[in-house]
C-alpha cells in the first residue's frame, strides 16, 4: 500500500484533530462545537463552506481548476452517543453521559483529511461536495440534510460513506452491491385486559399470558412467513406489567424492533405483526394497539458504483485486503442518500483493538461498547482511498 508523503505527514494533525472531537462528545442536533472545528478547518483551506443543513450540518466545496466536470459526494457523521465512556487515556470524553462510540470522531477526521490534500491539488475538473453530518444515530441527520435542500443545492452525480469496521483487519476495504445494513423500525403494543385478584384470574382478563404468546407468534412469522433466503429480525426487547405479585394488570405494554434488508420483506412483516397482535388478543376476549414506526430504510449499495470503489479500493489496499461486505443488521441514515443518489456505503478495517492506549475500559473494542476507541492508524488509510477515489471518479468519461 502507497501513502503519499503528504497524506502520511499529516497524520499527526489530524490525530489531534480527531481526539479533540473525540474528548467533546456531542448528541443528535447539538454537534455546535464539532460544526465549528469542521468550519474552521474548511476555511482554513479556503474552501467554500455552508452551515445548518440539518440544524448543525456542514457542507464544503471543492471546485476543480479545470472547470466543470463530474460530480462527487463524501459524508461523514459527527455525533457521538448517549453513553457513558470507560476508558481514562488522555483524550477520553469530557462529558458525563456523552461518548463517541462509534467512531465518528476518525470518520470526520479523515474527510477533513481529504479536503487537506483536494484543496491543495485540484488539478481535475469537476466538483467534490464534502458533507460533514449529524444526527447519525436516531435522528436521522442525512435525511434533515436532504429536506434542507443538499442535493438541489450541491449537486452529486454519486455519494460515497465510509464507517470503520471492528473485526475487519486494518489495511482493508469491505465493498459489495446490493444490502449492507439492514431497515431500522421499532414497534409498541399496548394489550389490554382487565385487573383482578391474582387468586381469582377467572374475574379477570389477563394480559400477561396473551403477551406471551404474541412474542412467541412473531418468530414464526421469520421462521413460518418469509422465504428461507429472506434475512430479518424482530426483537422483542421491552416487556411491562403490573406493580405487584398478588395483582393482575389492565395491561401488558410491549416493545421492540425490526430489521429487514428489504423494504418489500419489512412490508410483510409489518403486515403480519398487526395481524397476530390483533387475532391472538381476540382469541383471548381482549384487545390490543399496535404502532409501528420505519425509522430508517435499508442501506443498498448501487452495483456500479460498488464495482467502481472495488476497482480504487484493489488499487490502494490491494486485491488480497478487499473482501466482500457481510451485511450487518444495524441500521445506518446514509440510505435516504442512497435512496436519491447512486453510491455505496463501506466498510474500512478498524482491527481488533490492539491500537488502544493504556487507560482504555475493560471490555472490547467493538461499536456501541463503553470501551471502544477508533483506531488512528486508519486516517491516512482513509484519507488516501477518498483522494484516490475523487482523482478516478472526476476522471471518467
């Protein structure tokens, strides 16, 4: 692998760069200060910059000198989430509650990587829009960005994202077409009976056993309903009832969520839980409410533009360091870009958590773990391959 000189001497930089933002941790629509460092850094350069697509997004602007051209969009989110941190090295955060645990902190990074070395050599034509995004994780900040007009506004003929990935080596690149990360939905059931006496359930309708059998019909609708090759969740993951043992509750409250790759297998499945829901509270002599909310669609990369990230990922990591993706059944707001726009979303090896430095909490370093710590070694791999991918995408006929 080729690291140009320059990318590689600016890995100190944005080092630093990265553990500021990753020691101010900032939630879903409150990324002010890490908006600010994002600013500041794209003015720096010179480059055109906007602010408040989304509430706090950003949005830089890199014209080529040789005019008009194509046209190429890279995002990286900047919010962190709403969890404590456990590890105690130098640049853990400085907010109680508040944590970058998944790695947003080195996905900004290595955009503001990119635009370093794009701002300093625009020798192509064309134009790269830099999309710096908030509210990843449950606002669907990449969704307000569109509302607030960031296709109309920058024009894209594609847009690309990159999240690093646990468990992936470092040094590789994951691509493949089609689904990477699953639909993200939640679900709320409201059964309700009629209290009694705990000694005399016959005077009552009882909630309880009527929730029990409707959290055991939704895994035959995976196991019963789908087609054996259609890969879907439903995750029962909330159960509430009663205040004490010798009553029966008015009701039993449920929650959960589903994850499906496909938004006509999520169509299906939605279908279904509303029937069980109703026909086994029915078969009881009660009634039940169900709400069921599509939060995120799921993230599917476009088989051209995959194929052309495999063709600049086998040129920067080497054909040996790009495997196919393994979809995931998180869920990821980059599919409302992919929903307008052709592009594809990756996966780049973030390792197993040797990186980390003393100080760093117990547990591993996966995503979403108190523990977890982006891997800086990834920045100038990450700043390399967007470069590399601007200079062949701007180039093509």
């Amino acid at each position: 692998m080729h690291i140009l000189d320059e990318i590689t001497q600016d890995h100190d930089a944005l080092t630093t760069i990265r553990r500021d933002i990753h020691a101010h941790p900032e939630l879903c629509f409150h990324e002010e200060r890490t908006a600010d460092v994002v600013e500041a850094e794209l003015k720096r350069l010179g480059l055109e910059t906007h602010r408040g697509l989304g509430t706090t997004g950003v949005v830089g602007v890199i014209r080529g000198a040789q005019g008009p051209g194509r046209s190429i969009g890279l995002r990286a989110d900047m919010d962190a989430l709403p969890m404590q941190e456990l590890n105690t090295f130098a640049h853990a955060s400085q907010h109680a509650g508040k944590m970058h645990a998944c790695g947003h902190d080195g996905h900004t990074a290595m955009l503001l990587g990119a635009a370093r070395h794009l701002a300093k050599h625009r020798d192509f034509a064309g134009t790269v829009v830099l999309i710096f995004q908030p509210a990843e994780e449950g606002g669907g900040g990449a969704r307000e960005m569109i509302k607030d007009g960031l296709l109309e506004r920058f024009p894209m003929d594609a847009v690309f994202a990159i999240h690093n990935w646990p468990g992936l080596p470092v040094g590789s690149l994951a691509v493949s077409s089609g689904p990477v990360m699953a639909s993200s939905n939640d679900f709320h059931i409201n059964v309700q009976g009629k209290g009694a006496h705990a000694a005399m359930p016959h005077l009552g309708l009882d909630p309880v056993p009527v929730a029990c059998q409707i959290v055991q019909a939704f895994q035959t609708i995976i196991t019963r309903n789908l087609h054996p090759n259609n890969t879907a969740v439903i995750s029962v993951t909330q159960i509430n009832a009663g205040t004490t043992t010798n009553v029966i509750p008015n009701s039993c409250e449920m929650a959960g969520t589903v994850r499906t790759f496909t938004l006509e297998v999520l169509d299906q499945i939605e279908q279904r839980m509303r029937e069980v829901v109703a026909q086994i509270s029915a078969a009881f002599g009660l009634t039940a409410s169900f709400e069921f909310n599509r939060n995120y669609p799921p993230t599917i990369n476009h088989a051209a533009e995959a194929a052309f990230v495999r063709e600049v990922a086998c040129e920067v990591f080497g054909a040996d360091a790009v495997p196919e993706q393994v979809p995931s059944s998180g869920a990821e707001d980059f599919s409302f870009l992919l929903m307008q726009k052709p592009g594809a979303y990756l996966f780049l090896g973030n390792g197993d958590g040797d990186h980390r430095s003393p100080g760093h909490g117990g547990g591993p370093c996966m995503l979403h773990n108190p523990s977890y710590d982006f891997n800086d070694a990834l920045l100038p791999l990450g700043t390399q391959f967007w470069v590399r991918l601007v200079q062949r995408w701007l180039t093509q006929a």
